[in-house]
C-alpha cells in the first residue's frame, strides 16, 4: 500500500475556494483503480502545532505506486490542476510506505 500526505497551503484567504474545487473532484479520484482512501483535513481547533488557516491536507492510500502514478496523470486531476494552480501557494507531496 502507498499513503500519501499532501501539504496544500493557498494563497492567503483562498483556502475555501480551493477546498471547494478539491471537493467537487473527490468523487472522480475515489473511482479511479486502486483508490483506498482520498479526503481533505484541516486543523482541529485547539491543536499544538496547527497548520494554519490557509493549509489544509490531503490524506490518500492507493493499493500500488502504479495506481498513485496514473492517479496523477488522469485528466481529471489535470484539468483540477490548471483550474486551481492560480490559487496554490505551496504544495509538498510525501509519498510514504508502511515502515
């Protein structure tokens, strides 16, 4: 299994719309082959080290790197691309494996 922690930080005050976009393509990444688990998080209130209100993160499983590697090229996932890259600040992508 491949889990993979994503880091999206909007630009400032942009993070709902961004959420918003993520969202209405959550459906269409869930179908695709190999998708265990695909969801946007944000900061639980209260918590020590809070990413920030204009971050959020995504949490996804794919059964194989094959999965996660056409994942990223599906054309929904560039259409998601182009449509929000004006409102990505920053994105780090961590691709992990069960230790």
């Amino acid at each position: 299994m491949i889990h993979v922690i994503a880091v999206i930080t909007s630009q400032p005050g942009q993070r709902a719309t961004l959420l918003r976009a993520f969202n209405e393509n959550t459906a269409a990444v869930r179908a695709e082959v190999g998708c265990i688990e695909y969801a946007a998080v944000v900061d639980r209130e209260g918590t020590p080290a809070p990413y920030g209100a204009d971050t959020f993160v995504v949490v996804e499983k794919w059964q194989t790197i094959e999965d996660l590697r056409a994942h990223a090229a599906a054309p929904h996932m560039v259409a998601y691309s182009q449509q929000t890259k004006e409102l990505v600040k920053e994105r780090a992508i961590h691709v992990l494996t069960p230790a």
